[in-house]
C-alpha cells in the first residue's frame, strides 16, 4: 500500500489559508501596535511643544511686569510725588493688559500710590502679598482672592460688600526698593497684580481641546491659573502634581521639563507634559485623559483591524469581502490623511503664535548663532528671518562685544537666565533699545542650547527720558522762581516748597513736607486758606484772592494769593500750586493815597465854600461903591480933579466886581449847584451876536476880528449862557493881549472825529510850552502877559470847567510865526434828536 501524506491538499489548502490569515492579522495587530505608539508620540510632542509655547508665554508676561515695575522703582527711588507715580502706574498697567494692578506699599501696609483709585490709601497687612525681597531684588507670590489690593484691607467690610467669586483673584509680582522719605530712606514694596484669567485665556486659546487642560501651579502645587477642563480654581493645591515622579517632583529633582503618565490635575490616568519656568519657582503643566487617547486608538483599531479581518475572511473563501476591506482601507487612509491635515495646521497655528508676538524670539546653539527667530525681526528690519540664520546674535545689533559675552560658558548646573539691554539701528536710522533676556537649554548633557526674547524698550526708555526731563524742568521754574511758591497734593499736604517761600515764612523745607498746608497759621487765617483749597479742587481751574498774613515778627502783611490745580491722567484735579506775593507796600501806598485824597477833596470843598461866602459878602459894598462912585462922577462934572478920582473908584470897584462875579461863575461850577439846561445850537448865530457885543472894544483897542465858520451847520448840544461865556472869555482874552491894531482870527469847523472844533488865534507874545496847561489852572497867568494884561487868572479856568461840564475840551498852543491860538471841541449833534435832560 503506498506512502500517503498527511498534508492533503485541502488541509495544505486550509493550512495556507488559515497562515495567511494568521500573517494578516499579526499583520494588522503590528501596525494597531505601531498606530498606538505614533498616536502617543504625536500627542506627547504636541503636549511638550504646548508646554513649550505657555510657558514662554508665562515668562514673558513676568518678564514684561518686572521690566516695568525695575523701571517704576527707579522712578520711585528718586523720590517721586505718589501723584505722578500714580499717573506712570496707570499707563503702565493700561500697557500691559495682564495686569489687575500695581501698587506701592509701605513697611506698615499702607498704600502709599496705586494705578488703581479703589486701592488708594488702604492699608493691607504687611506680609499679606508674601515675603517680601531684598532691596533690589524681586521675588512672585501665591494666589490671593480678590479683585484689588482692597479686598485685603484690615478694616471691616461694609455690609453691602460684595466678595470676589470664588477663583478670581491675583498673584503679586514683588519688588522691593529703598525710597526717600521724611524721616530719611525706608523699605517700600512695588507690587504688580498679575490676572490669572489673561493667563488661563491664552492657555485655552492654545489648547483648542476640550478635552484638555492646562495650569500655571507653583512648586508646592497651588493652581495660579488654569483652564476651565482643569477641574481646579486659581488658589487649589494639587497634592497629585507631588507625588514621586510627578512633575513638580521630578521638577524639585532639578528636570526642567519631561513626561508623566499618571494622576494630574485630574483624577484618573493623563498623559502630561510640563516645563519650569526660567528663573521662577513655578511649572507649566499640559495634560491629556489617557482614556480619550484610548477612545481615538480604539477608533484606529476599528478602522484598520477591520479591513484585516475582512482581508482574512476572504481569504478564506469570500472575495466580495476583500473589496468590502479596500473600501475600508481607503476610508481609514482618508481619516489619515484629514489626522495629519489637522496636525499640519496646529503646527502652523503656532507658527502664528509666534509670529504675532511683537518682540524678537529666538534660539542659538552654544556659541550664540541663530538657529530660530520668528517673524517680528522681518517687521523690524525688512529682511526674511531665514537670511540671518546661522550669523552670531551679536551682529544683529552692530556687532556688540557686550552681546557676545552673553554667550560666554556657563556651568551644567546654571539655568539662570542672562539680560542686557542693547541698541540696534533700523535700516530706516531709527535707533532702538531692546531689552534682551537669554535662558540656557540644555537638551542632554554637553549638548547647550540658547533661547531668548529681544523686547523693544524704546518708547519706554523715550517715555522715562521725557518725565525725567519735565520733572527737572518742574523743579527747576519752582526753585528759580522768585515769588514764594508751594505745590499741595489732593490732601492739602505740601509736596515742595521753593526756598523763595522758606525765606518769606521762615520755616525749613524738610519740615513742612507732608504735613497739611496752613497748619501754622491761626485758626481764622488757616479756615480761609483752606475753604478756598477745597473750593479751587471741586472745580478745578485758576483762583486768586488777597488774604492777611501775620508774620513770626508779628508784623501784619497783605498777600496777593494764586493759586492753579494741575491734574491727574484722568483730567481730575491732584493738587494745587500756590504762589505769594507781598502787597503790604502796595497797599499801605494805597491808604495813604486815599488819605491824602480824601483831605485834597476836604480842603477843596473849604475853599470852595471859603470863595463863595466871600464873594457873596463882598458884593454888597461893591454895589454901594460902585453907586456912590457913580453918582459922585455925575456930581463933580465941573470939577475935572475931584471927577477923575470917583472915575477911578468906579473902575476899580467894576474890576472887584468882575472878580468877584468870575469866582462865584467858577464856585458854581465845580460845585454843581447851578444845573445846565442843555438845548442844540448852532455856533455860527452866536458867534455873530459875540461879534457884535464885542465890537466896541474891538474898535477901541484899534482891532479886527476875522471870522471863518464855513456854510456847514455847527450844532452842539449846550447851555446857551454858558456857551456864550465860554466864547466871549476865549474872545476876550485874545483880545486882552493882542496888540493894539492886531488881528484877531476864530474859525469854527466839523473835525474828522465827529466834533464841532472852534480855534480862536491872536498875535500877542504866545505862551511859554512849559506853561501850556498851567493857564487854565485857577488864579494862574502866563508868565509872558500877568505884568501887564490885567485879568484875574480865572477866565481860562472857568472856561476849561465849562468846557468838561458839556462833555469837552480846551488846551492851548503857540501859533507859527507869533502869538497864541486857543482850541475847543465839542460833541456836535443834529438838529431833531431827542433832547436830554439837564447835564
């Protein structure tokens, strides 16, 4: 019987096809191992670049407030007013939108300056923001609840406080610094109120998972910020971050960054990536559920093992199951496919997180050449980042030897970051500062990376430049003002004093600063001054009144105060500056002018009345003088002897009676007690009708009177008496000395101003210029005519008071060629204009 073998054909048959089966599915179960190992490493990586990208965000968000608040300490160093302090914290924070505040506290808590008003004057415990640093030097607290420093103030609550939520809050960046003050230099803390929810925003806005979270925890696993998936609030401790290669334990061990698998900020297996931050105690920390990875790996499995069991089964003895696996195969190859789609633009989403970031980022190898920078240097400098890679970090900014020394060696065990700042000219030939900041990476031993930022301090540097300068200016027209002068806060307290004021009130600088303005001056004195201050800051603006003053020498002083608010960066008054000046002299001239008027006026109403009385007395002997002396005249014709001597006693007593009648005339006037009775008149009718009056003494004296009025109406406004008298006195003491046979000249005519101007020119001896103006002065001639033109010195007087009584003017002057002219102007009107009432 012949050999047969075991190996039928239908077994070899099956055997080969149940082989091939096993090949497909070991097959499949390989590449299910290779897709779980992949999916892990690409979600790891991803987690360490997430990790990577939060905490340069982290670091530079510190970076960017310590940079502000080394700039803020040095303003404050130097002694600067809380005022503009304040004014410089409020830019500041408005600048840097992760900030809730910043503040400047003293060693007893109090808020001595803060960008924000509801923080202002409230007092805090001292260690109530954490230890505080050395002078100098800076350091980062833990989580504190609250919305403002405010919400740590030591006094009670009102009862209708509302509490911050739970997980609002803030971390305090401190600085301490040594600050002038009364006393001579204290401890003071600058703090900067970092807002974890700016920090939590960008951390989700990173992720773009839901089913991912991310913190900022410090080394003792409190939460400072976190993402809503986190399950943790700001404030939280996390004892799960601590446990034995945990990341803050691998941390603590001295790793900079890893991979942990394990409990995290959630309960339950994660799969997470963390980092430090360089140069702070503090841990970026990225997780992942390892259940939803096992969730995608199983969606893997399906869509690949499935096609794997279909190939075997048909294989087995079904082809329309191999075509059924090929249309599942190209379904799992385009889900590939749209997977690493997704993966390609994460990866250029962060290369625009990058990109956007204004400052210059960068990383070098050991020797400081560029092996990365982002996108800000192509807006700095118009050239593509790739064209510098490779070339020393140090000719970016003209080849600086203090750049390059950043590079020099540094020991494996020092991670400790190294800033400068450096200038770089733009191709435009601006020049710009940067603040540069580098941290060592080391990715194994020997092996020494650099990574760093170049932020643009320009405008701040301008900005700090700018406020030195207008304080010194400030300072400057203060101390070089000659007046005394002090500036007072909002609090009425002085914040400076020139030493113009030291020498006006005697008392030192150094010993009125801070303390309320007018505190030693007595109490009615003090309650003006500081009415007034609190009125002038209500409303803002200038204020200027006159107050007494009584000095240490007991001596009483009349002060000129000004004063002027200056304001806040809000437009809300801040202080006042004061300014004195002493009027005493002035004043005391003052009364004594009034004084010596009062007593001119006094002693001219006694004359006046003196003039009056008398001149009433004496015309009644005058009158029976001139009577006798008349009727003696008439008697006595046959006697020339005895008729010559009543002539003279008549002339005579004529003369004291003229005399008489100009000082009652003149008595009248400057005493009003004879009102005019205005109406309108034409000069050229008058002055006809004085013409004619006159004409006999005209002829005796051998004159002529030439008059020009002109065919134009002259009308004024005028007591036709009065008027009358005014002319006849111009007329006759032109009259009285020209010479005899002389002419006589008036012209009357419209002036350009609108007056009606009469001028009356004669060709006497003229009048010294000297004495132009003291002839129309009462009982004064001119020294060229008193000798020998008789008169009384009255006429030009009287006819000066007549003259500004109809609203005005007589002057006069010398005439070419001889003799003197006399002018007067008066307002002209029109003929049927309503007429006043008496002047």
């Amino acid at each position: 019987m012949p050999h047969r073998s075991r190996w039928r054909p239908s077994t070899i048959t099956a055997g080969a096809g149940a082989l091939l089966a096993a090949t497909v599915l070991a097959g499949a179960g390989y590449g299910l191992w290779r897709e779980d190992r992949k999916l892990h490493a690409d979600t790891s990586n991803r987690q360490a670049l997430v990790a990577r990208v939060l905490e340069d965000h982290a670091s530079r968000s510190l970076d960017a407030a310590l940079v502000a608040l080394t700039g803020l300490s040095d303003v404050a160093a130097r002694g600067t007013p809380p005022e503009v302090l304040q004014a410089l914290m409020g830019q500041t924070q408005a600048s840097l939108g992760f900030l809730r505040g910043i503040a400047l506290v003293d060693a007893d808590g109090q808020v001595l300056a803060a960008a924000d008003p509801a923080d202002r004057g409230v007092r805090i415990r001292p260690d109530a923001l954490g230890a505080w640093p050395d002078p100098g030097r800076d350091a980062i607290g833990g989580f504190l609840a609250g919305r403002s420093l405010a919400s740590l103030a030591t006094h009670p609550w009102p009862d209708n406080a509302v509490a911050a939520p739970p997980g609002v809050g803030f971390i305090p960046l401190l600085r301490a610094l040594r600050m002038p003050g009364p006393g001579g230099e204290r401890t003071v803390l600058l703090a900067a109120l970092l807002n974890p929810d700016a920090l939590a925003n960008f951390q989700q806005m990173t992720l773009q998972d839901p089913s991912a979270a991310a913190a900022l925890v410090d080394l003792d696993g409190r939460v400072l910020a976190a993402t809503q998936g986190a399950e943790a609030l700001p404030g939280d401790r996390q004892v799960r971050l601590l446990l034995p290669g945990a990341p803050l334990a691998a941390i603590r061990a001295g790793r900079e960054h890893g991979r942990w698998q394990g409990p995290g900020l959630r309960e339950g297996p994660q799969m997470t990536a963390y980092r430090a931050l360089r140069a702070r105690p503090l841990a970026v920390v990225v997780e992942l559920p390892q259940q939803a990875l096992r969730e995608q790996w199983l969606g893997t499995a399906r869509d690949l093992g499935l096609p794997a069991v279909v190939i075997a089964a048909a294989l087995l003895g079904l082809s329309f199951v191999g075509a059924a696996a090929l249309r599942a195969r190209e379904r799992s190859q385009a889900e590939l496919d749209d997977a690493q789609r997704r993966t390609a633009e994460r990866e250029r989403e962060l290369s625009a997180i990058f990109g956007s970031v204004q400052d210059l980022l960068f990383r070098t190898d050991a020797a400081g050449r560029l092996t990365f920078i982002n996108e800000g240097y192509a807006r700095l400098s118009g050239q593509a980042p790739a064209d510098v890679l490779g070339r020393p970090l140090n000719e970016l900014f003209g080849d600086s030897p203090a750049v390059a020394s950043l590079f020099d060696a540094c020991a494996d065990d020092d991670v400790r970051p190294r800033q400068m700042r450096a200038d770089w000219i733009a191709p435009d030939g601006q020049a710009r500062s940067f603040e540069i900041n580098l941290v060592p990476l080391r990715r194994r031993p020997g092996e020494l990376e650099w990574v760093g930022s170049a932020a643009d301090v320009s405008g701040l540097m301008r900005a700090q430049a700018e406020l030195r300068a207008q304080l010194g200016l400030a300072r400057s027209l203060l101390a070089s003002s000659p007046l005394p002068m002090s500036v007072l806060d909002d609090d009425n307290r002085y914040l400076d004093v020139n030493r113009a004021w030291e020498q006006f009130t005697g008392r030192r600088r150094n010993d009125v600063l801070g303390r309320k303005a007018a505190n030693y001056l007595c109490t009615e004195e003090a309650a003006l001054h500081d009415a007034r201050d609190a009125e002038l800051l209500a409303r803002g603006g200038e204020m200027s009144y006159e107050a007494v003053w009584h000095g240490t020498d007991g001596r009483r002083r009349d002060l000129f105060v000004s004063k002027s608010t200056f304001s806040d960066a809000l437009g809300k008054p801040m202080g006042i500056v004061a300014c004195l000046m002493d009027i005493s002299d002035f004043r005391e001239a003052e009364r004594a002018t009034r004084a010596a008027r009062d007593a001119a006026l006094q002693s001219s109403r006694a004359k006046s009345d003196f003039i009056a009385n008398v001149s009433h007395e004496l015309r009644t002997p005058l009158q029976s003088i001139l009577g006798f002396s008349a009727i003696g005249s008439r008697r006595t014709r046959d006697q020339p002897r005895l008729a010559e001597l009543f002539a003279d006693v008549h002339e005579s007593g004529q003369r004291m009676l003229s005399l008489v009648n100009d000082l009652l005339d003149l008595s009248k006037i400057e005493q009003g007690v004879e009102p005019m009775q205005p109406e309108r008149l034409d000069l050229r009718p008058l002055v006809a009708d004085l013409s004619r009056e006159l004409a006999p003494l005209l002829a005796a004296r051998e004159q002529q009177l030439h008059t020009e009025l002109g065919d134009e109406e002259l009308v004024v406004l005028a007591d036709r008496r009065r008027l009358q008298q005014l002319l006849r006195n111009l007329l006759a003491n032109a009259i009285r000395f020209s010479p005899s046979g002389g002419l006589i000249e008036l012209g009357a005519t419209l002036a350009d101003d609108g007056a009606v101007r009469v001028d009356v020119s004669d060709r006497g001896p003229g009048i010294p210029p000297d004495e132009l103006e003291t002839i129309f002065e009462a009982f004064v001639q001119s020294s060229a005519t008193k000798d020998f033109s008789g008169g009384t010195g009255l006429g030009l007087a009287i006819c000066r008071r007549i003259a500004q009584a109809h609203g005005g003017r007589v002057w006069a002057a010398n005439r070419d060629g001889g003799g003197a002219v006399l002018s007067l102007t008066l307002p002209a009107t029109r003929f049927g204009d309503t007429a006043p009432g008496a002047l």
